[in-house]
C-alpha cells in the first residue's frame, strides 16, 4: 500500500483506505499476458506449420510459454508512459510480429517453410518440398515457446504451439499437427491462445493446435490451409500444393489486470477495452502500438 495524505472529506468510493491519520491506495501492480504474432504459412508443397508467437505470463501462478513459470508482475509509476505493441500475425515466408509491454517483449512465431523449421517465439515445423523427410522443426525461445516437429516424405511438421512442441510428419505424405497453446483466466475467463499451425501434408489434414493454430492443407481440391486466428498468436497451417497461396499467423495480444482503483489511459494508436473482474480492472488491447498510463 502507498499512504498518501489527503483532505479527510469529501471522498468517496472505495479508492481510499485509512490507516491512522493517512489514506493508502493499493500499489499499482500489473499483472500481464503478452502474446506476440504468429507466423506466416509459405505458399508451396508440404510446408511446414508455422509457430505461435511467444508467449508470457504472469497472472495468478499459471504457465508461462514453453511451460515455464509464471513471471513477476510488474510494479509500475502512475502518471507514467508505457509501451504497448500488438504484434501483427506473419504471411508467406514472413514471423510475426513482437508484442511488447513495458520490458516484456514477446517474440513473433517462426514461419511455416518449404524446408528446414524457422526459429521465433514458437519454432515451425520443417517443410518438405524436396520430398526427401527428416528435416528439423525450429526452435522455440525459452520461457515463450516450444519447438516445432521435423517432417516425413512429402508431410511437413506441426508448428510449436505455447504449450506443446508441434508434431512430427507421422508417415509418408502426412503433416504433423500443431502443438496445443496455453489457457490463462487473466479476464476472468478460461481462454486458450498460442496454438501451432498443422503442416501441410498430400494425404492428411494436420489440425492446428488448440488456442488459435490453423489448420494444414491437403494436395486436393478446396483442402486449403488455413489461418492462425486473429488476437491468440496461432500459426499459420501449412500448404501441400503451390497454387494455394499464403497462409497468415494470428494476430497477438496483450492483457493487463491492475487494481480497481486505477483507471488506464490509452494511447490513440491503441485498440482496447477495459472490464472489471472482482476487485481488479482487466484492459485487453487487441491492435497498435503506442503508451499507457495510469491515473488513481
């Protein structure tokens, strides 16, 4: 608690507490979700899923990216600017984008690719265009994501979701399905974000993984890959046929809960809305980039 000195009368609300002759207002200490964009799907044969963005916790001891563990809320100044950026989903051969809050950066998901996996927040799964198998997924940061899965004959490998590593291509001409993402109750509700794209595969539908993760594409007619979805940082499914096209990662997120006392200032390059959730205020920015503040 901060004690202030204020004019006994006059209040009103619940912002105020007495302690003897002064007031206390409760420490402005923000708790976060930090997701960032995930990767784009490349248009051409058995791709490879692409990874969710990164992924960073630190609401109410849940897991953090690559099951980690929960971060430190931060304590923050009111009347004070902070960085916020939303993180745009990749398309074709390109990651995500970050996510930021203050010093919290979240990485963008590695893209889906025609061959080795491409490294990010999540890593995505290894495409096989040259039909040769075996090639490795990429990387996953520590604490933000997991690894995607290497591909088999023609099957490229599922992207690394927030929670799970992507699948392995399981067999000749089969994509891998993205790895699962996490749940957090940051809002006040159960919400799963962070799913890894499908890969692409001749003879299968890789599903996306849960929280966000397109689905993978099969070589028939109208079997296209799909979409991460917008605002979890799911990656993107990948291709098994050329004429296709790109496929794009989810946009991210970013989610604050402060105590109720606080009201937030948004910057005009921010999209958002705030609720409240028991004692607490809960400001979810869905798009931009640009500073919040705090006032009491």
């Amino acid at each position: 608690m901060a004690i202030v000195s204020v004019t006994k009368y006059g209040l009103s609300g619940t912002k105020y507490r007495r302690i003897s002759d002064a007031w206390a207002v409760p420490d402005l200490t923000v708790s976060y979700l930090v997701i960032a964009g995930g990767g784009g799907g490349h248009s051409t044969f058995s791709t490879g899923g692409a990874g969710a963005g990164g992924y960073r916790n630190s609401y109410a001891y849940e897991t953090s990216g690559g099951n980690s563990a929960t971060e430190t809320p931060l304590s923050l100044a009111v009347s004070t600017n902070y960085t916020v950026t939303v993180g745009a989903g990749g398309s074709g051969l390109a990651n995500g984008s970050d996510s930021v809050f203050d010093t919290i950066t979240s990485l963008g998901g590695g893209y889906g690719p025609p061959y080795d996996g491409i490294a990010g927040g999540s890593g995505s799964g290894a495409g096989d265009n040259a039909g040769t198998g075996g090639r490795a997924g990429g990387a996953g940061t520590a604490g933000q994501g997991s690894n995607g899965g290497s591909s088999s004959n023609d099957g490229g490998g599922g992207g690394g979701g927030a929670g799970a590593a992507g699948a392995n291509g399981p067999a000749t001409n089969q994509g891998g399905a993205g790895g699962a993402g996490l749940s957090s109750s940051i809002t006040g509700s159960a919400v799963t974000r962070g799913g890894g794209g499908g890969g692409g595969g001749y003879s299968t539908l890789a599903a996306g993984g849960s929280g966000g993760g397109g689905r993978g594409g099969r070589y028939d007619a109208g079997a296209t890959a799909l979409n991460g979805t917008a605002n979890t940082g799911g990656g993107a499914g990948g291709q098994a046929n050329g004429g296709y096209g790109s496929t794009n990662g989810g946009s991210g997120i970013v989610i604050l809960r402060y105590p109720a006392e606080y009201t937030i200032t948004l910057g005009a390059g921010l999209t958002g809305t705030t609720a409240t959730d028991g004692d607490d205020k809960v400001t979810t920015i869905t798009a931009g980039s640009d500073n919040v503040s705090w006032i009491v």
